[in-house]
C-alpha cells in the first residue's frame, strides 16, 4: 500500500491522491514514473490495430486513386 506524502512546505502529511497540501495551499504534483506515456502510446496503437479493418481501408483508399 501506498504511503501518505508529506508536502514539501511545511511538511503535513497529505494524502495519496491529493495535490494540494489543505494546511498551507502548496500544489503538490504526482510523479510519474518516465514509461507512463510510451505505455500508453503502444495501447492506443494496440486498440488501432485490433479495431480497424484494414482489408476495408485498403480498398477504400485504392477506389479514391483515380486511374491514369
């Protein structure tokens, strides 16, 4: 379990989720670890992948280029 964080002013305890300190009005910002974006790219890429038709969109794309 998570420890409660402690702000950084004048060092009240506050809680996990909380980002401003209720004793002195410091914002308190979470830290994220650094592979919170990537992670989430690959997901949304990932959700891409398995929800597009892609035999439907190349066919599409290939009847809007007109022949010569």
């Amino acid at each position: 379990m998570a420890k409660p964080r402690k702000c950084p002013k004048c060092s009240t305890e506050i809680g996990i989720d909380e980002d401003i300190c209720y004793a002195c009005g410091e914002n308190v910002p979470f830290n994220h670890p650094w592979y919170i974006m990537p992670v989430g790219g690959i997901i949304v890429i990932g959700l891409f992948w398995l929800l597009t038709d892609f035999d439907a969109l190349i066919q599409y794309v290939m009847q809007s280029i007109p022949d010569k």
